[in-house]
C-alpha cells in the first residue's frame, strides 16, 4: 500500500507540472517569453514586449508553482530534470522503425527489453523478464516476465507482447532496417524474406501471460545482450493496432497523447527540433529506483551551440565536443571532460549503383588515398585510431588479420586502369554527411587528400540526419560519411549490417561469397572454426571495398560535475534511470 501511495502522488506531481507549463506557456505567447522546459524564462531573443505582459506571465508562472506546492507536489523548478545534448532529431519513437545512435538513446529511457545490461560490467541483467531458463543445447530459452511488469498506460507486460512485436519487426512490409537481427530466431530470416508466411513456426511463443519460450536458428551466446537493443523491444500491441496496420510505418501512435511505453519513463512531450520531454514512469516495475523526475533531450547538430549550452548551465549532458575545443577542456577544466572507449568505426560508403563507384578499382584507390594516421594525430587528436579493418581490433577477441592499406602508386595505378590517368575525365562526386562540425572536418581532410593523390575534385554535401538517412536507403549519394557503434560486443555485429539486402547496407553491394561466410559463422559452433568464417568474410569484405574504414573512435563528450550515476561504457549505453542531480548548492 505504501508503494501505491508513493506512485500515485508521483503520478498527480507529473500531471500537475506538465498543466502548469501549457498553462504557462499559452498564457505567455503574446509577451514572447522563451522557456528552459523547467518553467523558468530567458530573456526574448529580440524586438521589444510589453513589460506588463512579461510580468504577468511571470506571476502566473508563481501562482501555478505555489497552488502546486499546496497540493502536495513540489514546484516545476524543483524537479529533478536532466538535459541532455543528442545531436539530431529522432526518426521516430517508434523502436521498429527507427536506426541511429540519437534513437539508442531516447529508447533506451521508453522502453525496456526482456534484459538490460550492466552499463559497467556490460553483463546483461534482468529487465522485463524476472529470470531465465537455457537449455543445455544453448538454443532454447524460456523466459519468466514479471508480475508487476506493466505499460506506461498501466497495461500488464504480457508473453503476447513480445510475440506481436518480433513478429511486427520481421514482417516484409514494415521493411525494418534492423530485421536481419532477428534472423537467430528459429525461421526468422524465412519470414522477414518472405519464404515463410506461417509466423506460427518461427521460434517464439507464449506458454501463457509470463512465459515466453524462445528457439533459435543456432547457438548464440550474445544473445541476452541483444535484449538491450531496440529491435527487440516490445509495443503494446493495443496502442499499434489501434492507430493501423502494424506493419505501416508512421501511423501516429507514437505521438504525444498516444505514446506508450515500458521503460522507466515516458513521453510528455515532443515538439521536432525542439526538445524530447520524458518523466518517470510510475507503472515501471522498478519505478523507486528511478533516480530523476524527467530528462530533456536537446537536438542540437551545432557542436558548438551545443558546448555553448553547457558552459552557460543549459545542458547537463553532451553529445559530443567541438574538435577545436578538446584541448581548452583538457588544459582548464578536464573534470568536465569524457574522453573514453568506444567500440565504434568511422569509414565511408560508396554506392556501388552507379558509376563510377561501380568499378571495384576505383574504389581501391580512393581507399588507399586516405592517410588515416594523419587524420588521427594531426586532424582529431582525440584518441582516434586509424582504422585498417572494419572491425576494431579485440572486439570480443577478435581482430580482422586482412587490413587495408595506404599506397599512393598503387591508388594512381588502379584508377589510370579504371581509365582516370591523372584523375583525367573523372566525373565530379559528392561526399555526404550529416550537420555536425566533426564530420565536416574529416570531410574536408580526406576531400584534400584525394585531390592531392589523385589529382580528382569532391564536392561536399551536407544535410539533415534525417534527410541524410534518406539519402543513404534510396542510394542516392556518390560517397557518404558513417560509423557503427556495436550494438552487441561480437564481431559479426559489424559484418552482417553487408549481408545482401540488409536494411544497414545502403551501398548496394551483394556478394554470394561475402553472404556464405556470415551464414556459416551464425551456424557454427565450434568457436575456432567460427572465427575463420569471421576472418574470410571480413576479407572479402574489404577486398571489394563497399566501404572503407578510416578510424576507431573515442566517446567524447561533456558532463557536468552535478550529473552523477553515469557509467561510461565501450558502447556508449546510458541507463538513463540510474542518472540524477546532486545539489552543489
């Protein structure tokens, strides 16, 4: 009982504090006042506003503060909000859809999958599932969802759940770029091609309400850390169906009023481009150990607007540093400054539709232009590495033996070959990439270098994430700037985004010899036997060079001294419940 007292009172204070900024902020529009998301106020940007207006809005902003106070709750400005930098806008909320590190982030503090790992040791640990059962043949699994498991809306978490979800994620037509991830489920790949329409036979079921039995295509031992990503999440089945076919993207249920959730918190408020308001959720199983009231998503793609932000108190959290600012941070304030591993590789993408990148020379020499060690030392100078295999080095202890290479002759020979002497006749190509000072700076670099090696012109072409996400699935890009943060720690969480047809390709490249030895690594397992398979298909991988890896990065980003609870980790994970704010004061 006093469990459900606590809750309800938490959930009045919520629903008090999200009516006091409306309230607050219809009453304000026509005196133009900016508001923090906490209820406070800076100054208008510009023009001249009637100082009556300015001041009764800052009266009502008491008013409201001081009747929510005497009613139980405490003021808008005391809650605990944690603001957050988080580079772009989200595609969507929608964990089925969507593919990016901005996403990773905001999921992770909506929704929650059967586990969740520890963000020190990296171990996974209970999450809706209480506990689990392998058996000894390390393909079946039998998990036990918890009684108090419920959705933001108070639905229970169901076994049935989990079952509509993985069956929404690998239907053909919702066309989830993260589909093949479920290829370990016994005739998973089968259905999400198409070969197999009767879901029935694919390996998920629910034995009842809180047990949800699980038969893979083969033994994977990373298979509980798989849990903590996106694509295995649940949506409540009600709320999807309700707003549309469940394999339609974009029906609005993800939307404020409608969005529903199970994770330790949920929606308030999303305005695009703006801010991603979420709150504690009082139906979350562990609800007494979320730490803060709401944290604040901030979308700003300026590194440095978003350094500005944090020196003047506005953010908590970054995404990033400006590159120029890392040694000011380092010399006088290096307590705010997180330089740490990341599991990460930065490289480049070629469209292999159309020329002239549909030639595998010119591919070649526009790799082996690239002095990927002059870029880490001389260009970043952040702990980056130059990157000569797809897969960082020791990644679960594995590290690629074939390595692409720097070599200026060779570069000029194979493009004189392709019918370039000189870069003669070249045609005109475009690096892509997305509004972010860092990605621009190495743009720029290997823009140069490419001139200077190869005597060929780039343009760059900047855009929108979201746009530039576009871009890269419809194929309509010459080059294009990326990375892949590990979504688990094992290699082949790298390889498989070029299986033909993968919704991470995006380069058009399709290789019967690639695809086989990704196949046969999911299947053996014999440990020595898998790596090999790993070993030929990074190899082939390389050698027909799709991509090019350019460098291992680093996290890098600013923390405020009152941000505690944060464990830094080599894959970036935030549980973002664990986070809170210790008064300085």
């Amino acid at each position: 009982m006093r469990r459900f007292v606590r809750l309800g009172r938490l959930g009045v204070r919520q629903r008090a504090a999200a009516l006091l900024r409306k309230l607050a902020s219809v009453a304000c529009i026509q005196a133009r006042c900016v508001h923090t998301g906490d209820g406070s106020q800076l100054p208008p940007k510009s023009g001249s506003y009637a100082p009556a207006l300015q001041g009764g809005c800052a009266a009502l902003l008491f008013v409201f503060a001081a009747l929510l106070s005497g009613c139980g709750g405490r003021p808008v400005s005391d809650e605990m909000v944690i603001r957050a930098g988080n580079r772009s806008e989200v595609q969507d909320l929608d964990p089925h859809v969507v593919s990016g590190i901005a996403e990773f982030r905001a999921l992770g503090a909506l929704f929650e999958g059967l586990a969740r790992v520890n963000p020190e040791t990296l171990e996974p640990e209970p999450g809706v599932a209480a506990s689990w059962d392998i058996a000894p043949d390390g393909v079946h699994y039998t998990f036990h969802l918890r009684d108090d498991a419920r959705w933001s809306n108070g639905d229970p978490v169901r076994a049935q759940d989990f079952v509509f979800s993985w069956r929404r994620m690998l239907s053909p037509a919702l066309a989830s770029e993260y589909a093949y991830m479920l290829h370990v489920l016994k005739n998973g790949r089968a259905y999400n091609e198409g070969g197999l329409t009767d879901f029935d036979q694919v390996g998920v079921h629910a034995l009842d309400d809180q047990t949800l039995a699980v038969e893979l295509e083969s033994p994977t031992p990373y298979f509980l850390s798989m849990q903590v990503h996106f694509s295995w999440f649940p949506v409540n089945p009600g709320v999807v169906e309700a707003a549309g076919p469940i394999d339609r993207r974009g029906t609005g249920w993800t939307s404020n009023g409608k969005h529903v959730g199970n994770g330790p918190y949920m929606l308030e408020d999303w305005r695009p481009d703006e801010v991603l308001r979420v709150v504690r959720n009082p139906n979350y199983w562990d609800a007494e150990h979320v730490r803060a009231d709401a944290v604040e998503f901030y979308p700003i793609s300026n590194e440095q607007t978003e350094e500005r932000e944090f020196r003047s108190g506005k953010l908590d959290l970054t995404y990033s540093v400006p590159i120029h600012r890392i040694p000011v941070y380092q010399a006088e304030q290096p307590e705010v400054l997180v330089i740490a591993p990341y599991v990460q590789t930065y490289y480049y993408r070629f469209n292999l539709s159309r020329p002239p990148f549909d030639d595998a020379r010119v591919r070649e020499a526009f790799s082996l232009a690239i002095d990927r060690e002059r870029l880490a030392s001389e260009v970043l100078k952040a702990g980056e590495r130059p990157a000569y295999s797809f897969t960082p080095p020791d990644t679960a202890g594995y590290t690629a033996e074939y390595r692409v290479g720097q070599d200026g002759d060779k570069a000029r020979a194979l493009l004189a070959e392709a019918g370039y002497p000189g870069g003669k006749g070249f045609p005109r190509v475009e690096i892509l990439y997305n509004t972010a000072e860092f990605d621009k700076v190495i743009s720029e670099a290997v823009q140069q270098m490419w001139k200077e090696e190869l005597g060929v012109e780039s343009g760059l072409r900047n855009q929108d994430y979201k746009v530039y996400l576009d871009a890269m699935s419809a194929l309509d890009y010459d080059i294009a700037r990326s990375t892949w943060l590990a979504d688990v720690m094992d290699p082949i969480n790298f390889l498989e985004c070029f299986l033909t047809g993968s919704g991470n390709n995006r380069t058009g490249y399709s290789s019967e010899a690639f695809d086989g030895h990704i196949r046969a690594a999911y299947a053996e397992p014999d440990a020595a036997k898998r790596e090999a398979d790993l070993q030929a298909a990074e190899k082939q991988l390389l050698q027909d060079a799709p991509i090019t890896p350019v460098l291992y990065m680093t996290q890098k980003f600013l923390k405020a001294e009152r941000l505690k609870g944060l464990e830094t980790n080599s894959l970036g994970y935030i549980r973002w419940q664990d986070l809170y704010i210790e008064d300085t004061k």
